[in-house]
C-alpha cells in the first residue's frame, strides 16, 4: 500500500486503484474524517463560545477572515451563532 505521497501516482497519475490500494484510502479518508469530526466539536463546544464572549467583533472579523484566506474561500460576517453574547 502507497505511503501518502504515492496516492498521488495511483489516483493522479495511472488514473485508478488497485483494490488493495482503495481499501487503504477507504480507510484513510475514514481516519480522516473521524479527526475532523472531533476537531469541528472542540471548536463548536469549547473554542467558539469562549471566543464569541471574550473577543471583540473586529477581532473575531480578523480571524474569520484569516481563517478564510487559508481556505480560499469568501469571508461573510451574518454568521448569528458566533457573535458575541451580549
């Protein structure tokens, strides 16, 4: 099975997946949205509340923003569950 940089000769490159080779990325997408389950919940539980109550709304503009760019896409401020609690 293909470390992670050899997936991209078997899936860009040859077009295809042997079966052994699909069941190892079955498994690493799995993997990987079982962290990204567990990360969005730290960060809906623990990280937003907290923030929407103890930075200012130009300061959560700035990170939204920043945190956009990284992900190449749009920015929108009309997001009600993250404001801060007033």
């Amino acid at each position: 099975m293909p470390g992670l940089k050899g997936w991209e000769d078997c899936v860009f490159r040859r077009d295809t997946l042997s079966h052994i080779e699909a069941k190892g990325l079955q498994v690493a997408v799995g993997s990987l949205m079982s962290m990204y389950r567990e990360h969005i919940s730290v960060e809906d539980q623990l990280i937003f509340p907290v923030a929407a109550r103890v930075l200012s709304r130009p300061e959560q503009i700035s990170i939204g923003k920043e945190m956009a760019a990284r992900r190449t896409v749009n920015f929108k401020t009309d997001i009600p569950r993250f404001r801060k609690q007033e």
